[in-house]
C-alpha cells in the first residue's frame, strides 16, 4: 500500500502565514502537520512509501524538511508542476497527477495535508480493507449543522455505505461530514482517470469526486470518534495549536 499526503493547495485563507509557506509544514507545538500526519502512516505496516505532491512554488521547503527530518518510511516528494493559485491542479488534479508520476498500481491512501487526527489510522485501514473491493472515506460528526454546511454532508445506511452526499449544503440533513481521507483499491484507481475526462471543471473540492463516484460505485464511510482538525482558516489552526497536541 502506498499513502499519499495531498499538499500543493496554496491556503490564501491563511495569509500571511501561507504566503510564502506551504500550510503542511506549519507548526502546532513545535513540529509541522504534515509531521503528524507521517507519524500516523509510519504506524500502518502495510504501507511501504509516503509520496507527498507538493507544487513549484513549495517544493524547496519540502525538500528541506525530508532531508531534516529522520523517518523509517520512505518519503517521495512529486512536484505537481505549479506555481500560482491560478494553474493549481485541484486536490483531484493532484491524486490523478501523483498515481501517474510515481506510476502507482498498489492500493492507495489519501490524507489531506492540512488535517490532523486524534483517531488511529489504522482503524480506518482495518476498515477499508474489510470492503477492500471498494473505497472508503473518512467521515465525522462535526456536531453542528451550521458548521456542517462548509463541508460536504454525508448520510450512511446501516452497513455504513454512503447513500447521499451534498457539497456544502444550504441545509444539511445530517453532521456528517467527509473528512479528506480516502482509502482506494488498486483496482479502484482508474476511475480517477475516467473522472478528470469527464468533470473538467470539478477537480478542487474533492467531494464533487465522492459524489460523482458513490453514483458509479460502492462507497463505504468510516466515522472517526476522536478529533479532527481541518486547518483551512485562522479560526481553526489557532485552534488546533490549542487543542491538538495535548490529546
């Protein structure tokens, strides 16, 4: 299995901080998200290489980082070959981008570079690896429809399949919401493709992509019970750099 850490986006609602910096490699007590984050996949033995797709403009600061940091797992870096907010490739841009690059055929993880769990990945592999015939995301109960309206509302049935799914609704029919953590078969892959050729103009807010392919295919939903944090704004790396570590 390989694990793939999406960080290329260029976080313009964190500037200044992100202006010149990429969000992943923030600190929250001292060490970088995206350092959590591989601590997390350096625990799930089936995973045998960490790539990160990062951007032009960032990729000197990763670069940096992995030859500073010490790690058991192998750490790829991808340049997704941008520089500016205005040619971005989008979070589904960036995944169809990575596979062909490093010419993925083994099982994948996806992990956005700016969330950071409480909850063991592990569990949620466990899982997808259960319906290994099908993807799976990662979902929580943000608790709060009025908050769950900045993301995309999901609604499971009993055996935890996704049955609908609203980006960002007006009116959310549940707290749900779609973390940016997927887990997809190798055999699965190829539908990314087939969505790039078809949905040219949806390729940034990856739950244009679940909706797309939970209408095509099986889609399972596990729901993390410990905190997340997705670090999108102010609001909430402040309110991680409070909160996160001392879990």
């Amino acid at each position: 299995m390989k694990a793939l850490i999406l960080a290329a986006g260029y976080a313009t609602r964190l500037y200044p901080l992100t202006k010149e910096y990429p969000k992943p490699l923030l600190l929250v007590e001292g060490r970088s998200i995206v350092d959590y984050i591989v601590d997390k996949l350096e625990e799930i033995q089936e995973i045998d290489e960490v790539i990160i797709v990062t951007n032009s403009k960032f990729i000197a600061k990763f670069r940096t980082w992995k030859k500073d940091t010490k790690r058991k797992i192998r750490i790829s870096l991808v340049d997704d070959q941008t520089k500016n907010l205005e040619d971005r490739r989008g979070a589904i841009g960036d995944m169809a981008f990575a596979i062909l690059n490093k010419r993925v055929k083994d099982d994948l993880l996806v992990v956005g570079g700016d969330n950071l769990f409480a909850g063991d990945l592990g569990d949620f592999v466990d899982f997808s690896r259960s319906h290994s015939a099908h993807p799976a995301i990662g979902v929580y109960d943000i608790g709060c429809k009025s908050e769950a309206k900045k993301y995309g509302v999901i609604k499971l049935d009993s055996n935890m399949r996704i049955v609908d799914f609203k980006e960002k609704p007006r009116s959310p029919q549940s707290t749900l919401v779609a973390m940016c953590l997927y887990y997809f078969p190798k055999k699965k892959l190829g539908l990314l493709k087939e969505y790039m050729e078809t949905n040219t103009h949806a390729h940034d807010a990856t739950g244009f992509y679940i909706d797309w392919l939970r209408k095509k295919e099986t889609v399972f939903g596990y729901i993390f019970e410990e905190d997340w944090f997705d670090i999108g704004d102010h609001k909430f790396y402040n309110k991680a750099k409070k909160e996160f570590a001392r879990k």
